[in-house]
C-alpha cells in the first residue's frame, strides 16, 4: 500500500480555503495539521513556518484571514469573512448571462485564449449566478485566424503568466519584413486579438522602444523565473494596449500621421461608420470622413478595394499615390499591346 502524498501547493492552498470555509469556529494550528497530516507534519517550528507561507500567499490571492484571539465562547484561530470572500452577484439579467456565457464559451472553445483556466472558472461562476439553465443567446463565433497554429496556445498561457507576474520574457521574433530571427527581451504589457491575430505589447529591450509583436511568429519564448514573487518592471498607468494594436490597415506606424478625406458614394455611403469607424458627414447622398493614417499605402489601398464609390479626396500627397497604385492595377490587368 502506498503512502499518502503530499499535495502540490495549489491543491493545499484551494484545500485550506476549503477548511476554512467550512469551519463554525476558529481553525487553529493543531486542526490544519490534523487536516493535513502529510503536509504540515514534522516539528511544530516547522509546519509553523510551512503555513506561515501559505498564509502569506493567501493573502497575495486576497483571501481575507483575520486571528481570532481565544475567549470565554471560542478557541483561538484562524478565521475566514464570508462576505467579503464570495462576490455579490453581478446583476445581470438572464440573457445578459447568456451572451456573456456565449461570448467566454467561444473564446475558451477557440483553442488559442490567454488565460483558459480563468475563464473557465469564471464561466462557472456565470452558470452558478444563472440560477438554471441560460436561455439561447442565438449567436455563433468563430475566432479563427492563426488560432490552429501549433504552439499558439501554449505562448498565449505563457505570456498571460508573465503579463499577470510582471515578468520578462526572452524570445526569438521572425520579422517578416528583413525575413530574419532575432533574440530579443521584452517585458509584456499586455495582449490584443485583432482580426484572427493575437498581438503582444511591451517594451523591448533590443530596440529600446515599445512594440508589438505578432504571437505567431515568435519561435521560441523563455518566462524569467528568478524571483518568481518579485516584479521585474512596472506597467505605467497610463497604458492602454488598444493604443498600440492598430485595428485597421492604415493605423499600422509606418510613418507621421496624415490627416486624409474620403469621400463615399451610392451603396456605400451609408455603410461609412462601418467601414471606417470614424463618424462621416453626409450632403446629397455622398458620406466624406477624415481619418489619420500612419500607413498612407493601407488606407490606399483598402479605399481603392471598395470600388468606384469610394474616392481619395485629400490631400494631394494621397490622391498622388491613389492615382499611382490605381494605375499599378490596371497594368497589372492589362495584356502587352490590348485594352484591359
């Protein structure tokens, strides 16, 4: 017959939040070590300081336990405020309940999601508030994109540790623009899905610069682990990683900002805010907007994808290059000595 194993640190530590919970009186040193005969055993200087340590980690997590000195109803120990452990409940009507639910079913379903076991626990919780079964959200999403890729979900847990630790993280970037790997250090701020791609903030410690980095195309990644309970940087509080992860093609920093107007005709003006995420002005039926590009040949080119409703307006330096990027298509359309 084998002996009974200690636990690792997090069953123990979910395990005493469990005695503690369960428990109508104070919980003093001597019933822990009753509990847990295999791993607060040994001397009482001894499973003292193991559970000094797990105290001390408890109260990082932000369990509150408080001593309660021994008097004429009870013996003295530890004790754990219900109330201010449990969250109250979030409020929310039941379909509500249910998209969230949809919307933490999908990413966790995705493969690719930093974070898993927390949303899943948290999607727990959603069904434990629900109070019975979550009417239909009668949505469906596919997150897709680079998701598939092999080590992606791996990178994704690894820089969700690192983020939420503040720790560096070494790894090896394949730029696609020099077609070349380089080692770098960075400290990760934050991450960003973007159309189908995951997108690492932080500070570079190769460039001396903050960056993004496309998680696909990190080929091997290293988390700091000295000190694990010490913080290697600090995020300053005024970063937001919406800021630094363009959403739109003309949004990437390959240049000073350029105030550029569009304007858009027939079928497409009425789809201006949804095309451009900017609010447009209207008169007789043409929507004209402003948008500040950093990357003047994306915005460019996604107008000139929209066909003949959709014209560069100003300034010059953007109709020039609108008009040399249109005449690239049409002789790219057109055969040696024909009409295209």
């Amino acid at each position: 017959m084998c002996a009974p194993r200690p636990m690792d640190r997090t069953e123990r530590l979910l395990n005493l939040v469990a005695l503690f919970l369960d428990a109508t009186d104070p919980v003093s040193l001597a019933d822990i070590r009753d509990a847990f005969p295999d791993d607060y055993g040994g001397s009482d200087e001894t499973s003292q300081r193991k559970f000094e340590r797990d105290k001390a980690e408890l109260y990082e997590l932000g369990i509150p336990l408080t001593w309660a000195p021994e008097d004429d109803d009870r013996v003295e120990g530890y004790t754990l405020d219900r109330e201010a452990y449990y969250l109250p409940e979030p409020g929310l009507a039941p379909e509500e309940l249910a998209v969230l639910y949809a919307a933490g079913s999908a990413a966790l379903a995705s493969g690719a999601f930093p974070g898993r076991q927390d949303l899943a626990h948290a999607l727990r919780k959603v069904g434990f508030f629900a109070d019975g079964p979550l009417p239909n959200a009668h949505v469906r999403l596919e997150l897709g994109g680079t998701g598939d890729i092999k080590d992606l979900p791996a990178r994704l847990e690894a820089l969700w540790g690192a983020i939420n630790a503040r720790k560096f993280v070494t790894l090896d970037y394949f730029s696609p623009h020099s077609r070349a790997v380089t080692s770098r250090r960075v400290d990760p701020w934050g991450l960003a899905l973007r159309r189908g791609v995951w997108n690492l903030v932080g500070w570079c410690h190769l460039r001396k610069e903050l960056r993004t980095f496309a998680v696909h195309r990190i080929r091997a990644l290293t988390v700091n682990a000295a000190k694990p309970r010490a913080h290697d940087f600090e995020v300053p509080a005024d970063f937001h990683v919406d800021a630094h992860v363009a959403s739109w093609p003309w949004q990437h920093r390959f240049h000073a900002p350029v105030a550029v107007t569009v304007s858009l005709s027939g079928d497409l003006a009425p789809l201006a805010r949804q095309l451009f995420a900017v609010e447009p002005t209207e008169a007789d039926g043409v929507a004209r907007l402003t948008v500040n590009a950093t990357n003047l040949d994306g915005l460019v080119t996604y107008v000139l994808s929209l066909g003949a409703g959709a014209r560069v307006v100003e300034p010059e330096q953007a109709r020039t290059r609108a008009r040399e990027l249109a005449q690239r298509v049409l002789a790219a359309h057109t055969p040696p000595g024909g009409a295209p």
